[in-house]
C-alpha cells in the first residue's frame, strides 16, 4: 500500500515497475564506515574527528558514539551474507581514512588497507559490485589538529590517501565515489556545528567547502592515474526547494534556498563557479579561490552521485530569508513525515533527477543514498521486523526513478540508505534506517519487511530482465 499520491506510478504493478527499468541497473544498499564499523581503537585505527566529537559532552542524543556501532568490522561477513540473502547487485560503503593512515598522512596501517581487501573480495565473491566512499566525514584526528578542511593542504593529503587506497583495491572497486556531501561535511560541520568538528563558523563553512572541492578535484586523476578504467564521482545531497505561493518574496526566497541546499557544491563541479549571490546572500565572503581551483574541481566525472531525502517547501517570511531553511513551512498540510523528521516527498527525487540531465548534463548518475528513518519496533523473537511505511516509501522513490528515466535521465542504479541500522550521527542510535534491523544488545541482525520487499523486487527485476 503506498501512503503518497504524489507520483503517479504507483498504480503500476510490482513486475511492471522492475521491468520499467534498464538491463544492467544496479540494486544495492549504502552505509558508512563510522556509522555501522565500530571498533575504532583495534587494528591501529588512528581516532577521527568523529571519535573526539562523540566523546564530547551533549553532543550526541543519549551520550551515543561509533566504538561499537553495529560492530560491523566483525561481522563483515555475516553483512555479506545478508546482502547475498537479499540479491544485492551492489554496495556502497566508506572507508574511514584514519584506518588507512592513522594520522591522516605519512605511514600506512597494513590492517586497515586489509580490512577493506577482504570486504572487496568477499563482495565480488557473491556477485555484488563495489562502490567505494573514500570519505564519508571521518577525518583523521591528527589531521584536524592541524587546521583540518580549513587548510589547503589537507585537500592534497586527501589526494594522496586516494591513491593509496585506488593502489591496493584497484580495479576491483566498480564505483569510486571521492566525497560524501560536502555540503554535511562543510555546513553541518564548520558552519553550525552540530556535525564533528563542532564548529560554529559560517565563513569557516565556506572555506571547509571549498578545500573538500579541491580534494574532490585532485583525487580524480589520482585514483585514473591508478586505475585507468575508474568509474569516479562524487556524491551530494540534494533538498530540493519549492516554492509554497507565487510571491516574489517567495520565489526569490526558493532561489535563495536551492542555491545553498543545492547548487553550492553543483556549480563548482560542473559549472566552474559557485553560485552568483550565494556568499552576499549568506553575508559572508567568498572562500579563497587560487588561480585554477575551478580546473581542478571540474575534473570531468563518470557519475554524479545523488543522495536525496526530502523536499523543503518555502514561504517568502516577512524577516530576512536566512539560508538555513528558516523560512520552511512546516508542518505541511496533509504531508507524511519520517521520524527525522522530513517530509515524504518522492516527486522531489524524480524532479531532481530530470533537473541534473536536463540543466546540468551529467553523464550519469547514481541515487546513492534514499531512504527513511521510523521508530521500528522488534519483539525480540519474531523472524522479521514489520516496516510497511518503509516500504511504501522505497516503493514511491523506485516509482519516481522509473519516470525520471522513463523521461532520459541517465540512471545507472540505487542504493538504499541503509543496509543497517547504524549510528545517525548527533541523533545517535535513536533512527532507525536499516532494512535490517539490529538489536544492538545482542547485535542480532533481522531483515525487516522492507528488505524482503527490496529483495523480493530485485528478483522481480531479474526476472523481467531474463525472460
Ligand atoms: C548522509 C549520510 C548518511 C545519513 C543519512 C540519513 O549522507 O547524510 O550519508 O550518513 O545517515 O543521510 O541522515
């Protein structure tokens, strides 16, 4: 049952829907290292700034942090094998730079490099394609001590760690995505401080941002020079803005609002600048832009990777419009939420698929996280776990990817957020996204409905496709 009327596939059944798609469309889910690995002191991991900014005092809901997270650095092969259980054609995973090179340059930690080998062989065993985050916020401690993503230098350390990584996994990894939301990593991070390190700097922000473009930029030829065949991108988030009324105050606002949420880290990439207005409106200064930074960051990609959620619908406000979504009109009248709570919107996803082929001609993209949090309950016994909302939600995003495509959008395949329930991060354990859950008393895995939803349409897919 689909609780949204907002895309008109949903009438069509299950097998038409999977055959609606292209041969060769990748099915798979996504985590990260911090959120789900766990084991942050084993194996000479050095500490990342995630480490420090959940051992601080009132950051994290419940005073949670990520040393045990879903102890997935042990139980990687029990992950596997769920994903094998599941029909997984592909799956999206970070590597946490600090296990790689524990202070971020310099010596390399052989078990860290090893950790992720195993993981690369284990996926390819199973027929499951990996695509490699190489960082998914969790800079190296040592790193930041020295002045972290406000300094230039380290967009050259990030370069250099990804060519070790491009190095030893080579050609094995299908997908190399350099960056995870650089906006999270810069805003959240730098600007309002509610993401590690815990800045609250907006002009910081702007300079954070500009630095992970620049190592975007650099490590592109890195990891080619590596692996001539690297399929490379990277991956932002998109909150698309819609205007809720025709006021000029409102749709100045919405411009306003899709430039930052948006546009910031597009325009650089395939625009060569960033966003006329963007810094004025913010009142802030443009970053430290050097002679060829745009050369550099525009380095042609294979893909660009879309992470999307939610909408923000926004109404002109009689104060000045900040652009921190302060003009966002919430609740929306009639609207579903998730427990984060955003409101369920799937003709966002379709629209911004078709605004990326058609404004920005991506050569191909990739939804490589969508998916949603909700208060899932286990009673400790049953085999799985009943999330039909979930259910109705990944239903009504695969339906609004079917009609971007259906309209030429290049889309080459989905990763559902997340495989696993895992660490969200400040709200700590409190969200649930998995389509599996874990019990983290026991760290016992249950496939939720969701999942044997999904796995059920990946074979509905396959079989369209083989008939
Ligand atoms: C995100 C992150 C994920 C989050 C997810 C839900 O990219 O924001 O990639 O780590 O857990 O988006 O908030």
């Amino acid at each position: 049952m689909s609780i949204s009327d907002n895309v008109q596939a949903q009438t069509i059944t299950e097998a038409a829907l999977a055959a609606s798609f292209p041969a060769k469309f990748l099915w798979g889910s996504a985590t990260a290292a911090y959120q789900i690995e766990g084991a942050t002191h084993e194996d000479g991991r050095g500490l990342s700034i995630w480490d420090q900014f959940s051992a601080t005092p009132g950051k994290i809901n419940q005073g949670d942090n990520g040393d045990i997270a879903a102890n997935h650095y042990h139980l990687v092969s029990e992950d596997v094998a769920i994903m094998t259980q599941l029909g997984l054609g592909a799956y999206r995973f970070s590597i946490a730079w600090s296990r790689i090179l524990p202070t971020g340059r310099g010596a390399v930690n052989a078990a860290g490099l090893d950790f992720y080998d195993r993981l690369v062989d284990t996926l390819l065993a199973r027929g499951i394609q990996p695509f490699a985050t190489l960082y998914h916020w969790d800079l190296p401690l040592a790193l930041h001590d020295e002045g972290g993503w406000l300094k230039r230098d380290t967009a050259y350390a990030f370069a250099d760690y990804a060519e070790i990584v491009a190095q030893r996994l080579g050609d094995r990894v299908a997908g190399w995505i350099t960056h995870n939301e650089p906006w999270c990593a810069a805003y959240l991070g730098y600007g309002i401080g509610v993401h590690a390190p815990g800045i609250k700097d907006r002009q910081a922000a702007i300079v954070a941002g500009h630095h992970i473009l620049l190592a975007h930029g650099l490590a592109v030829p890195r990891l080619r020079a590596q692996v001539p065949n690297a399929k490379v991108g990277i991956t932002l988030n998109f909150t698309p803005a819609y205007p809720a009324d025709n006021r000029p105050e409102t749709l100045r606002d919405t411009a306003r609002a899709d430039a930052f949420n948006n546009l910031w880290f597009l325009e650089p990439l395939y625009r060569g600048s960033y966003p006329e207005h963007l810094f004025e409106d913010m009142e802030l200064a443009p970053p430290p832009i050097q002679d060829g930074d745009f050369d550099i960051i525009m380095a042609p990609t294979d893909f660009l990777g879309v992470n999307n959620y939610t909408r923000s619908l926004i109404i002109g406000g009689s104060t000045p419009m900040l652009p921190d979504n302060s003009t966002v009109v919430a609740p929306v009248p009639g609207a579903c939420y998730t427990e984060m709570p955003w409101e369920i919107y799937p003709q966002a996803l379709r629209d911004l698929l078709l605004r990326l082929h058609n404004e920005y001609h991506v050569p191909a993209l990739y939804v490589t996280e969508n998916g949603a949090a909700f208060a899932d309950d286990w009673d400790g016994m049953s085999d799985t776990v009943n999330d039909p909302r979930r259910i109705a939600f990944l239903q009504d995003h695969v339906s609004a990817i079917a009609e971007a495509l259906q309209q030429g959008a290049p889309i080459a395949g989905y990763f559902v957020w997340s495989l696993l329930d895992n660490f969200e991060w400040a709200e700590g354990y409190s969200k649930r996204f998995g389509i599996v859950y874990v019990d983290y008393s026991t760290q016992r895995r249950v496939i939720k409905a969701s999942g044997h939803w999904y796995s059920s349409f990946i074979t509905a897919y396959h079989q369209e496709h083989s008939a």
